[in-house]
C-alpha cells in the first residue's frame, strides 16, 4: 500500500503597503500635470497602478486619479481660462460724442482680440488635459481592463473628459459657459458685421464643444455643442435675420436686396462649413429662409421683376430663382409674374401691329376675284402676277390702314422676338424650369390668340420668306427661321383658319413660281405635317405633285412643237391642277380670248388630250399673267398685266396711230371691263 502523497501549496505573497503605492503614484500623475511626464519611469507607475489593482484597492485607484484630475481641471480653470474672460461685450460707446464711430471700431477690435485669447485658452487647457489622459490611460491601461468594467464606470479617459466638461464648460465655480457662448456668438456677430476675426480660433473652440459628450444625458448622441451652443446660435441668429430683412427691403433696390441675400446665405454656408457644424447649416438656413426671402417674395416681384426683364440683368434674375425656389411661395410667385409680364408684352404687340383691341377683322380676303386661280395661262415669260388682297388691319389701331404683309411681318417678328427674348431668360435665368416654361407657353398662348388674325399673319409671314426672305441665306439659318415660325405657329388655337390661308398663299407661290427654293418649301411642309399629321398636309402635297407634274407636261409640250413644227404666235406656259387640291372657285369666268391666244390653247389641248383621254380642261384666265412688250411713240415698256388686261391691250394692237375704235368695239370693251372689274371685286 503506497503512502499517501500531498499537496504542494505555493508560498504565500508578502502583503505590499498600497497606501505607499499610491502616494507615489499620485506623486507621478501631479508631476505628469505639471508637465514633468520625461522625468518618470512608465514601467514603474505603471506596475503601481497593477499592484494596486492585483490587491484589489482599484476603486481606491479609480476614486484617486479622478479626483487629481479634477483638481488640476480646477487649477487650469483659474490660472488660464478665467483671466482671459471678455469684459468688453455689449459696452455702449454712444457716449464718446464726435468720435463714437471710431471708439466702436476700437471696441469692436478689442472685443476681438479677448474673445480670440479666451476662445484659445480654451482649446489649450483642452489639449493640455487630453495628453494628460492619453498618459494616464496608458499608465492605467490594466485597471481599464479589470477594473472598470467590474465597477461599471468609464474608463480612465471617458471619465477624464466628463470632468473636463464638469470641472471646465459646466464650472460650478467659474460662469466659464455662459462667457465662452457669449463670445462665439459675439464673435460670429463681429463677422456677419463685416470685421476679420479668427477664425481658426472660433474653429478650434467649436471643435471642443462638438467633441464633449455628456455620459450622464440618456441620449449620449447629444453634443455640447447641441445642447448648449446651436440653440442660442440660431435663436440670435433669427433675431438677427428677422430685423435685418425689414431694414434691407425697405432701403435696397430689389436687384441690391437680392445680391445682399445671397450674398447672406453664401457667408452663413461657409461659417457653417468652417467653423460651426455641418449640422447647423440646415437650420441655419432656414431661418434666411423664412425671413429674408419668404415675406418679401410679392415685394421683391412688384418692384423688380419688370425693371430687370427690360434691363435684360440675367444675372439678377438668375439670383431671383435661385433665391426663391428654396421657399414654398417662390416659384409660384416668380411663375405668375412672369406669365402676365409677357402677356403685358403680348397685348402691348397687339395693340401696336394690330389695332387698339389687339383684334382682327373676320379674316377673310376683300373681294380679289383673282385670289381664286386654278389654271396658269402666261405670255412672254415665266412670271404671273397675283393681285393683292386690299383692305385695313384692325380697328382703330396705329397700322389701320397699313400694308397687310407688311403688318404681319412685323407682327410675327415681335412675337419672335419676345419669344427669343424669354426663351433666353429661360435658358440662362431660369434653367429650364419646367414649372416657368408651362407657364410662358400658357402666356404667349393666350396673347397670340387673343389677336384674330394671327393665323393668317402666320401665314404671310412664312408666304413672305418663302417667297423672297430666304434668299442668300444658308440652308441652316432657312432651318432656325422655319424652326422659329413653327413655334408660333404652335400657340395658335384656330389652326383651321391658319390652313385656309396658307393653302391660298401656298398656290400663288407653286403657281406664281415665287418661291424662292423648293427645299425650304418641302421643308416647311415636312415641319407642319410632323406637328400636324398627315391629313392636313395631304392636299398641301397633292399641288406640290401637281406642278412637278405640269412641269413635265410642258417639257413634252415643247418637244411636241418641235416634231409637228409648229410656232404659236403667242407661247403659253400651263399648269394643270387637280380640282380637289387646290383652295380655289372652279367656277369658270367668262372671257372672250382673241385668235392669238385660242390657237396656242388650242395647240395645247391637242397635246395633252392625246395622252389623257376622258379628261376635260377648263382654262381659268382670271390666274394667268403676260409679259407684254408696248411701244409708245418713241419709248418701249416691258410690262407684267393679267391674262384680263392682256385681252383688253391685243385689241389695240391692229389700230393704227390715230384711229379710232368704233362702237361695237367699244361695247365689247365695255363688257370685257365689266368682267374685269368683276373679277377683281367678287368674293373669293
């Protein structure tokens, strides 16, 4: 039987004197206030601290250091900080008579320099007591370990930085708060008043309070800085902002008032973004906001808007947008104003191109019998003359009895360029709003229709260009001009009326050979049927077909002559017209033709019947146009007349100098004018 073994105990551990440890541990932390740390050994303190701690005296350790913290926190407190408190906020220096201005600049810089030399004691009793506790939480870094989480307390530098806040920001025995608040805010004041301060100071201070913490609030994401300072920063702040609206609007222009405020929100961003928190600028703003810009929006619109719309000041507009789409009532404001400010224009347009009401007669053309061609019988030459529409424009109007084209003309420009004009407010000012481009739509809509004859203005106004004001010009610039007339074309409501017309203007082109290029004309066609469709272009298309169509026929007409060798006396020139396509009376006018013409009709009939049969021809002479060569005694005159007045001057042709026409002549005469006559009075 074996012997039975024993344990073997470890020795015990010589009680070592704590008290002795933590007087020389102590001793080392007041030389680490004292800015001694170099002298001491960390290996040693800190194997203090982990005796102390081992032999279980932590909360003795913990007790200990916390309370040297707070007795060195209370020493920086009244040797640095509170000799550097400001006595010169809010000193009154209206009592130094002549020179008070001077005296307040030297007060405004003393105060200055105070808060500059408190609001850097601050931050460096802060620095100074962050690497105190950067020093003890190393020294202390077991007691962290073991301690503190036993005992449920922060740790060494948590705890340090709550004293920091108790001992220095929240003093009970110094007002150091209520001081370093009064001179944020006095020097922000300084600032906003337009004097330099320090700003790397105000920086350095603010940083302090966003880093502070108080542990012992329950919502722990609560800055000093938020709890202490913004409140009282945007309270002042509002008091501020609220006077200085009043003031400014009622000493500055709108276009000064709207620079000084944007010029406001520009320094306030910047101050939030340098030296106050991110966090602040929302709020911040917002009170610019509502006492800057929201109660003198209708102010800054009556007394500015039309001044810088006529002084063509993007820049102020520009800065009016910007301004008043950061507020709820700004940019309906800002729309309604500008929507009556170009109907103001529009009606301003009508009354001076139109007449005083800005209204149109009913639209219709006066009594031009000629207006309604369908077939083209020209003489010597290419050319025919289409006889214009007579009449007045308007009522009472200052261009009442004007030239029509020339009125529409003008008209039409106008309008383009007050659209040009707000197109470029829109584009530069504005950004391209949509709120403010449905609002000019609606604008010029409503001015442009309020004038009855703005479709057919339209219309002459592109009869015009096509006919001569595209000459010289680029196919580009031909593409901006039809652009240009689309988009008026696009306001106008009656675009029944505007087809009329511009089916009537668009034969006397096709058949008057007027236009001055046939792909600007294509091109206008293709722009209206894209805005249109299909079905108000189809006629439009079928007269263009048609003339492609007689051009060819009088290609072959010519080689006919040639190979059957005959020689009219006088050559014609014939379109042939579908009757469905064109906008005109079919109703033939009677006109006897003398022999000279009726051969070359005769001649041409021949022709196409003999390549169309079942068709019938009615010649239409109330169309036709004739170059005439007439000789008076010594002078000759080449002359352009209707095919009506052509017949009337090849009856004189056979009379010799001196004779007379006899009375049956005369009668034929009669009743040739008359027919004249009524074909250029009857309604079209």
């Amino acid at each position: 039987m074996r012997p039975k073994q024993g344990k073997i105990k470890a020795p015990k551990r010589a009680e070592m004197d704590t008290v002795v440890l933590w007087e020389r541990l102590s001793e080392s932390i007041r030389e680490i206030h004292n800015k001694k740390a170099h002298f001491l050994s960390f290996e040693e303190n800190y194997r203090f601290a982990y005796n102390m701690v081992l032999y279980r005296k932590g909360d003795e350790l913990y007790k200990g250091v916390t309370k040297l913290v707070a007795e060195n926190l209370d020493r920086l407190a009244e040797e640095v900080i509170v000799p550097t408190f400001v006595t010169s906020i809010g000193t009154n220096s209206s009592k130094a008579g002549g020179n008070s201005a001077l005296q307040e600049g030297v007060d405004r810089l003393r105060r200055g320099e105070e808060g500059t030399a408190l609001l850097k004691s601050l931050k460096s009793v802060r620095d100074e007591h962050v690497g105190n506790m950067e020093k003890l939480k190393g020294l202390l870094a077991y007691m962290d370990r073991v301690h503190t989480k036993a005992a449920r307390v922060p740790v060494i530098f948590e705890a340090g930085m709550q004293l920091f806040l108790e001992h220095i920001i929240h003093s009970k025995r110094w007002p150091i708060r209520q001081n370093i608040t009064d001179t944020l805010l006095d020097q922000i004041q300084l600032e906003r008043d337009g004097h330099a301060i320090n700003r790397s100071a105000v920086k350095g201070c603010v940083d302090v309070l966003i880093e502070l913490r108080d542990i012992k609030e329950p919502d722990i994401k609560n800055t000093v800085y938020k709890l202490d300072f913004e409140p009282l920063f945007l309270e002042r702040s509002r008091n501020f902002y609220e006077e200085e609206g009043v003031t400014l609007i009622g000493s500055s222009d709108p276009t000064e008032y709207l620079q000084k405020v944007e010029a406001r929100f520009d320094q306030e961003t910047s101050r939030t973004q340098y030296y106050l928190s991110s966090f602040t600028e929302a709020p911040l703003l917002d009170i610019l906001k509502d006492h800057l810009i929201t109660p003198h929006v209708e102010t800054i619109v009556s007394r500015g808007l039309d001044g810088m719309i006529d002084s063509d000041k993007i820049d102020s507009l520009a800065r009016m947008y910007r301004l008043f789409v950061m507020v709820p009532s700004g940019l309906p404001v800002l729309k309604k104003a500008m929507k009556e400010a170009i109907i103001r224009r529009g009606k301003e347009i009508n009354a001076t191109d139109v007449g005083a009401d800005g209204e149109g007669g009913d639209g219709e053309d006066e009594g031009d019998g000629n207006a309604d061609l369908l077939t083209d019988i020209k003489g010597k030459g290419r050319e025919s003359l289409v006889p214009k529409r007579k009449g007045t424009v308007g009522k009472g109007g200052a261009n009442n009895g004007g030239k029509p084209v020339e009125v529409a003309i003008q008209w039409v420009q106008n309008v383009l360029d007050l659209k040009d004009r707000f197109d470029k407010l829109l584009r530069d000012a504005f950004a391209d709003d949509i709120a403010l481009q449905t609002a000019f739509t609606e604008a010029f809509k409503r001015f442009i229709n309020n004038n009855k004859k703005a479709p057919e203005f339209i219309s002459l106004f592109i009869d015009e260009n096509l006919k001569k004001g595209l000459k010289g010009k680029s196919d580009d610039e031909v593409d901006v001009i039809l652009d240009k007339t689309i988009t008026v074309f696009q306001f106008i409501e009656e675009r029944d009326v505007f087809e009329r017309y511009y089916k009537t203007h668009l034969a006397k082109r096709l058949l008057q050979q007027r236009s001055v290029s046939d792909d600007a004309e294509r091109g206008m066609l293709a722009k209206l049927k894209i805005e249109c469709g299909y079905q108000f272009t189809q006629k439009l298309e079928g007269m263009f077909n048609d003339i492609k169509i007689s051009n060819d026929h009088m290609n072959g007409y010519r080689e006919y002559l040639i190979k059957t060798g005959q020689n009219p006396e006088v050559p014609i020139s014939v379109n042939v017209l579908t009757s469905t396509f064109w906008p005109m009376s079919l109703a033939p006018q009677p006109c006897t033709i003398p022999l000279q013409m009726t051969a070359a009709c005769s001649s041409y009939e021949r022709y196409y019947l003999s390549r169309h049969s079942g068709r019938r021809l009615t010649w239409q002479p109330s169309l036709g146009s004739a170059d005439v060569r007439v000789t008076f005694k010594a002078k000759t005159h080449d002359l352009n007349v209707s095919t009506f007045s052509l017949v009337i001057l090849l009856l004189f042709e056979p009379v010799a100098e001196g004779d007379i026409l006899t009375y049956e002549v005369r009668l034929y005469l009669t009743v040739t004018i008359r027919l004249l006559t009524t074909a250029r009075t009857g309604n079209s």
